[in-house]
C-alpha cells in the first residue's frame, strides 16, 4: 500500500513540474506570430469544429504559446497573421508594442494526411524563425515531421498529428 502511495505521489509531483527556466543572458520575454499556408485541417467531430482545431492558425497558435512557456519563455504578445506567412513589419511592430526582445514566428507550410486514418501517420511541413526587435531573422528551420498516432486518437482527434509537429518545432528554438 505505501508502494502504491509512494508511486502515485512521485507521478503526481512529476506531472506538476515547474517550467525549465531559461539561462541568463538568454531571451526569455517572447511574441508570438503564426501563419499558415494550409487553409483548413480536416476534422472529424463537432468538438473540434466548435473549438476552432479544424482552422490551422488557431493550434498553431495555442500549442506554440504552451510550448514555450513550458520552456520557460514569458509570451507577452500573440498574433495570428492573415497572410499566409507574416510579414517582417507585421512582426516588429507586435514585437514594439509589447516590449518583447524577440518574436517566435511559425509558419505551417503543408499537411499531408492521407493515410492517418489508415496508418495512423500525417506528414507535417513547418517553419519557425526568431526574430529581432530590429527584424534581423536570429534563427530559422524548416521542419518536416512524420507524425505516428494511435489509430483511436487518428481516428477522434485529428489535430494531435499537428499539435506534436509543433511541439518538436518550438524545442528546437534556441
């Protein structure tokens, strides 16, 4: 019984970490800015309709902003850009007007899911810069993720392949 006690209070306390604390000298105050270049995501309940996970800029935006604070960034600033990539005035200025040291900017540039519910496996294209107050690009990847979910989750939950997509991009920012 005191196993059992001991196991469940250590996975508890595990569960409710405290976020990483970024490094001194490091930049930690953060806007974010997404865009996208994939229209819509395919859904597959009214739950994901009605919570906005069918449109590609609403998860990018959400699971972005959780990664990073899980990272220990302070997001002071979001934007969800029209265009399909956003612009480097568009991006200063979001930067200006929250007295942010940097923008995160994402850009979800394709999706393909024809066999996730076949196979359980979507293939995710994204990019993810930094940028400076002056909007010099301090860093840039693109990334193209093959994403493997389980056949249940592939099946009622449409928008995991992308959330984990992001989730491995934005570890990558310095």
């Amino acid at each position: 019984m005191r196993v059992r006690l001991f196991l469940l209070l250590s996975l508890l306390l595990t569960a409710c970490a405290a976020p990483q604390v970024r490094p001194p000298g490091a930049i930690r105050k953060v806007v974010v800015v997404v865009g996208s270049r994939v229209d819509a995501l395919p859904t597959n309940s009214y739950r994901e309709d009605l919570m906005g996970e069918g449109n590609p800029r609403t998860v990018l935006s959400g699971q972005t902003q959780a990664v990073l604070r899980e990272r220990g960034f302070d997001v002071v600033g979001v934007r969800i850009s029209d265009a399909p990539a956003p612009a480097t005035q568009e991006v200063v200025s979001l930067i200006r007007e929250n007295g942010a040291e940097a923008a995160v900017v994402v850009v979800l540039n394709w999706v393909d899911v024809t066999v996730i519910q076949a196979l359980g496996r979507a293939d995710v294209i994204l990019e993810s810069g930094l940028v400076s107050p002056s909007g010099q690009l301090l860093w840039h990847k693109e990334s193209r993720t093959a994403t493997t979910i389980g056949m249940y989750q592939s099946q009622t939950d449409h928008s995991s392949y992308l959330r984990k997509a992001i989730i491995q991009a934005v570890n990558e920012i310095p």
